[in-house]
C-alpha cells in the first residue's frame, strides 16, 4: 500500500475496452489508484520499476510486443516478477478456463484466477483487488472447480512447474537458443534441457515444437490468442 494509503494497481490486457471496465470499476473505490495500464508484455517490467504496485492485474495472452505478436511467457513472468518484488500481488483475469494453465498461474504465485465471462466478480472487482492487495486468494467459482480437480487429469497436468515455465518461454521465444532460455531461467543449459527432456516423456512427443503445441493444445501453457490484433 502507497503512502496515501491507496491500492496501487496496473492492468496488463491487449484489449482497451476490457481496460476501460477494469479502470471504470476501481476507479470508483477511493482506495484504489490504477497506476498504470499496459497493452504489451515488453511493457510490464519498466512499469513495475517506475511504479510501486501492490496488485497487478494479468491477462494470460498478452502479446510481447508491439511487433511481436507471440503470447508472453506467464509460467516464468509470475515466479520472476514475485522473485523482484516480494510485496506484489498478482491476479490473472482471462478468457481461458483451463485446468492446467490455471493449476500453472496458481503454482507459480499468483494471488487468484478469475475468468472474464464471470460478470458477478468483475462487478465486485475493487473489493477483490482490496482482497488480494492484503494477501487473500480469490477464485472464480468454475477456475476454482477446475483447480481443485486438476489432480485427476491423465495428460499433461503432471509436468512440474518448472517445467511448464520452461515450455512457456519456449513458446514465446521460438527462436532463441536453450542457453539463452536457460539464462532467464537463471539455471544451467544442462538443467533447461532436462526440464524439456522429462516434459517431452510426459507429454509422449520428441521435439520442442510438439510439445509446445500439445501443451497448449492441453491447455497448460498460454494458447496464441485467436482475437489478437495489433490494435489490441
């Protein structure tokens, strides 16, 4: 909490409309000031060193950039930003309800799940933001459902955590070397090939491509979002 003793916030969503009812919502709560909103991945960090957010709120399919149309890695953003900044709270607004992407966000730190089509939360969401600004957790009921069920899953929802974020930064970096991955992993090249190693046998694929589209396609890892546009 600021000095002022308001809620800071930032909003990390591509789609201006669905910024704008999060802004109109909070706006109505004088304990909370929106600090800023993002529409790109590359944006979050600098916002959160030029800010002292206490509550970011994260879509799960945000592009990286502005030229870059790839999904941003959340399985290794959520541990990484919570690694800088302890006091941070996180809660993911998104569109996907996937068991595993949501067992991932939660195992990786963040503060709740809640689904867009849940309008009840959305009306009452400055009251969650209050909740999850003083470490409370908070679900939609069905994103709940989904995770307290995800234990009986059969595929895919085995990988560890580690290495959904691994898959997570192989998919939005298709490019970039294991080295280089494993740098933003702050782990071993060695390390990095044995977390995609094991999640290639849990998976039953062989290749880093196979395994990225089975996990999205299991809905363990962002999918690229189909209503993406560069306008947002």
């Amino acid at each position: 909490m600021q000095p002022s003793g308001k809620t800071n916030v930032i909003i990390l969503d591509d789609h201006q409309s669905i910024v704008d009812g999060y802004v109109l919502r909070l706006s109505q709560n004088p304990r909370i000031e929106v600090a800023a909103t993002l529409g790109f991945g590359d944006e979050l960090e600098p916002a959160l060193a030029k800010y002292l957010a206490d509550v970011l709120i994260l879509d799960v399919s945000v592009p990286l950039s502005a030229d870059n149309p790839t999904i941003y890695p959340i399985l290794h953003v959520i541990p990484k930003l919570l690694q800088l900044y302890p006091k941070l709270n996180i809660l993911v607004i998104s569109m996907f309800a996937e068991r595993g992407l949501i067992r991932g966000v939660m195992e990786a730190g963040a503060n709740g799940y809640i689904l867009k089509d849940d309008r009840a939360t959305l009306i009452d969401l400055a009251n969650v933001v209050l909740t999850v600004a003083s470490g409370g957790i908070h679900f939609s009921q069905k994103a709940h459902q989904l995770f307290l069920s995800y234990q009986l899953a059969q595929s895919g929802d085995n990988l560890s955590p580690r290495q959904l974020e691994a898959l997570s930064l192989c998919a939005s970096y298709p490019d970039k070397l294991t080295t280089t991955l494993a740098k933003e992993m702050s782990i071993t090249n060695s390390t990095f090939r044995n977390l995609l190693s094991g999640a290639y046998v849990k998976l039953n694929v062989s290749t880093r491509a196979a395994a990225i589209l089975k996990a999205q396609s299991l809905g363990i890892i962002s999918p690229v979002s189909p209503t993406w546009s560069a306008a947002g």
